[in-house]
C-alpha cells in the first residue's frame, strides 16, 4: 500500500461538515507526508424503471455538477487546495469507495458517520459497509 489517503464526502450534506472532515483529513495526510483524495459518489439511474422518471442527458449533467461542487468545497475548506486530488466516480456509494481506495492503493480511508438512528445502530450503512469490508484503515469521523 502507498502512502495515500482518501476522504469520501457527501457533496450534498449542507450542515457544514465537510469542513471538518477536510480540515481532520487534511491533518492526518500532513501529519504522515500522504497524498490526499478527496472523493465523492455520485449515484447511477441505470435502472430502467428509475432514469425513465429523469431527462436522457440528467446523470452526466449531475455527474459534471459534482465535479463542480467537489472542486468549490475543497478550494473552500481546505488549507492547501492545490495538493489535494478530487475524484468524482458514479456507483454505489460504499462499493465505489472501496474501490476506489484499492485502484489508488490508499493505505487509509476516512469518512464521517452522521449521528445514527436506532436503526443504523453504531455506524450509519455506508460507513458500516466500509468498515466491515475495506482492506484499508479506516478513520471515521463522528458528526458533531
């Protein structure tokens, strides 16, 4: 494994906590002279039944959108914007963050947990997911 790390966020969580998450992920790759990704999932309407409801042209208009708001959101919280590489991949969420800390060969993955209902007992599903099945470290970050 290399020295990379990567932070998963949520482009559309609006509470504020993807500044902590970059600001605590940020530290961790400077703290250990690692190369940080920051990434995001966008998720896929291939489902017949699903992207019938949406315009032909709306997943690579969402997918270029994201690309967007990633690129804002670290230019915005992160203390050196320009070491930081982004990657915007579409799929399921916990599935393409594991992937895609095994093609870049990261040897940590970090992400939030939000505050979980009774149901998501510990850890919400996706960062439950990635625990359980990442060959990589991972660093959960616990909403506030």
């Amino acid at each position: 494994m290399s020295n990379d790390y990567m932070l998963a966020i949520d482009i559309s969580e609006k509470s504020g906590s993807n500044k902590r998450a970059i600001e605590i992920a940020e530290k961790l790759a400077e703290n250990d002279g690692a190369t940080l990704h920051i990434m995001t999932v966008v998720p896929t309407f291939s489902m017949p039944i699903v992207g019938g409801y949406f315009p032909e042209d709306f997943e690579e208009k969402h997918f270029e959108e994201a690309k967007e708001a990633l690129k804002k959101e670290v230019e915005t919280y992160a203390k050196h914007p320009e070491k930081i590489k982004r990657i915007v991949v579409k799929g399921s969420i916990y599935d393409e963050i594991i992937n895609t800390a095994d093609k870049l060969g990261c040897s940590l993955i970090i992400m939030e947990a939000h505050r979980p209902d009774l149901k998501d007992y510990l850890l919400g599903p996706n960062a439950a997911r990635v625990v359980r099945h990442a060959k990589q470290s991972v660093y959960v970050i616990r909403d506030q």
